[in-house]
C-alpha cells in the first residue's frame, strides 16, 4: 500500500485510541491520591524540620515528626489508615502503606502499616495496636487483629488482641540467648494488657 493509505489510517487509529484512553483512563489507572498524611488532631507542639506543625498540615515521605513530650498528633492516611502519636518523634518512611520509624514515645496504629524501632518490626493489616519505644526497650501490645512482630535474632510471632510483648535491652532477644542451663522465663512471652485500650 502506499503512504497516502497508510497515513490516514494511522492518524485515524490514533485519534481513536486517544479517544478510548482519555473517557477510560481513570477506570483503568485510577489517579494517585496525595501521598502525604493530614494532621487532624493536635496537642501541644510539633516540628517537622524547622516547620511548627498545625492542624491541617501534611506530612509526606522523608519527613521526620518530632513532638513535644505529653503532646499529642492525630494523623490520617490516603488508606484511611489512622497513627495516633503520643510524644513521639518518627520519621515517615512511607505514605501508602504507612511505614513509620519510631525513635520515642507511642504511636497507636489503626489500620494497615509497619512501625520500626532499635528492637521491633510491628506489621499491621487493617488491624490496632500500639508501640511504645524508649532507650529501655519497646513495648507492642494488640487491640484488634493481629500484628506480626519481628524482633532481633529472627524472633517473630503473631502477637493476638489483648496480649503485649516486650523487648527490653539486655534480654534474651536484644542478645544472643544465655546457654539452656542458665536460661530464665522468657520475659518477651505475649501477657495479658494491663488496664485495657
């Protein structure tokens, strides 16, 4: 065929390709929400760099949170994942899941996520919890669903709702295990929460 044939049908092609693609693009690849977290609640002060943080404002990936000891943030995520942190200083790893770097303080997960500190990998899906770190340790306790801790040393267990685990500095899973002779109870075993959530 000749090119006078060919470059009408091309054009042709690609004008109703565009057409299809245009009304069916947002079925087909969705737009991508904001990925940042919105600050719905807060007490007390908060920074972020050299910015004071306020209600409103947006924390994305890369920024580290630091609040003020007794203050309180409440954050929302595209997923409508929900992180309550109470005195705490993190970075934010990730918007979508939400992946946090918890330094210090609490943070009360409610949804899907991971929450890191020194001694402890916490995965949540779609589930609550609540992790506590402080240069003693960090402490994870479940609310409702499971979350799949990892502590140091391959140590990993589904953690059920009501039930707390412990990682203390200088116990057995933040160093390598006492030989089986001089081995005492396992203080990391999940215990009953004191005083409920």
């Amino acid at each position: 065929m000749k090119l006078e044939v060919w470059l009408p049908l091309t054009v042709a092609a690609c004008g109703l390709l565009g057409a299809i693609g245009l009304s069916g693009r947002d079925r087909l690849f969705p737009a991508a929400g904001p990925r940042v977290a919105r600050i719905d609640r807060i007490e007390g002060a908060a920074r972020s760099g050299d910015e004071v943080l306020a209600l409103g404002a947006t924390v994305g990936k890369g920024q580290r949170v630091d609040g003020a000891p007794g203050g309180r943030l409440v954050f929302h995520f595209p997923d409508g994942t929900r992180l309550d942190a109470r005195g705490a200083s993190f970075d934010l790893l990730k918007v979508m899941p939400a992946e946090v770097w918890l330094h210090r303080g609490t943070l009360r997960l409610d949804g899907s996520g991971r929450l890191f500190t020194r001694d402890a990998t916490v995965s949540a899906g779609r589930a609550r919890g609540e992790v506590t770190a402080s240069d003693e340790g960090t402490v994870v306790r479940a609310a409702r669903g499971r979350l799949h801790v990892e502590g140091l040393h391959r140590t990993s267990l589904d953690l059920a709702p009501a039930h707390r685990v412990e990682f203390l500095r200088g116990d057995p899973l933040a160093n390598p295990p006492p030989p089986p002779a001089t081995a005492s109870e396992d203080s990391n075993a999940p215990r009953d929460l004191e005083g409920g959530w």
